[in-house]
C-alpha cells in the first residue's frame, strides 16, 4: 500500500530537493514511473542524452518509489548504485524511468529502474539496480 500519492511526493520533493530531475507519472504498490523531458542541459554529443543525467534520472525515479511507500523522508539515502548503458538514448525524445522495489526492509530498500525513450517502450537503454539505506527514524525501523 502507497502512503504518499504522486501529488504528494512532487511536493515533498519541491521543498527538500528542488534540483531533481522529472516528473512523477504515477506511483503504485512498490513501483513508480517518471518522465524526464530532455533539454539542451541533458545532451552529449550526437546528440544523445548523457551517462550522468540517466544516472541522476534514476536515482531520482528508485527515491520516489521508496517514497510512495515509506512517506516523506529526506534522509533514504543511496548505499549502492549499479548502472549498465544498454543503447543510446537519443535526445530527440523524453526519457521514461520505471522503478521497481525488490526489498523494502527496516534498514534497506533494494530495486531496479529501466529508463526507456518515449520512442521505444520496448527495448530500455538503462538498466540499473540499487539499494538505499533506511534511516532509523522510521516507525516500521523500532
């Protein structure tokens, strides 16, 4: 069951970490989805969406879901971030990042996030897994 709707959580976010990248799109049971509309700021050279913003994009997608689930806390913080670049992303089309919680426990969370271009829904070009490290604050953390 989700404690925070995708409303919610965009506010949270506004007020504590106003520099993310995204949009919520939706957040369910143990998952979230995000779009990102790529800018001149996003691009490499060819133009292709860069390594570091599908990093960040990411980051972002696996925090929101752990958000829906755990409610507004700042301090989940990322303990592992493994990321593998599969095909370019091209920067003509916006990127969409869907996360997955594998393992949501007192003191973890572990899941994965496949980013796809809006052009393609079929064949991602990131795959990454991560996990986060809960703080002890939370009431299920007792």
């Amino acid at each position: 069951m989700t404690v925070m709707t995708a409303e919610q959580i965009e506010h949270f976010l506004d007020e504590v970490f106003p520099q993310r990248m995204g949009k919520i799109e939706s957040v369910g049971e143990m998952r979230a989805t995000m779009r990102l509309a790529i800018d001149n700021e996003h691009l490499r050279p060819g133009p292709r969406v860069s390594g570091p913003t599908m990093m960040g994009f990411a980051d972002v997608a696996m925090y929101v879901a752990i958000l829906a689930q755990i409610g507004p806390e700042s301090m989940a913080v990322t303990s592992d971030f493994n990321c593998h670049f599969l095909r370019a992303a091209s920067g003509d089309h916006d990127i969409i990042a869907h996360a997955k919680l594998i393992k949501l426990g007192r003191r973890l969370a572990v899941g994965e996030v496949q980013i796809f271009s809006a052009s393609d829904d079929t064949r991602p070009v990131v795959h990454v897994t991560a996990s986060y490290a809960l703080p002890d604050t939370l009431p299920n953390n007792a």
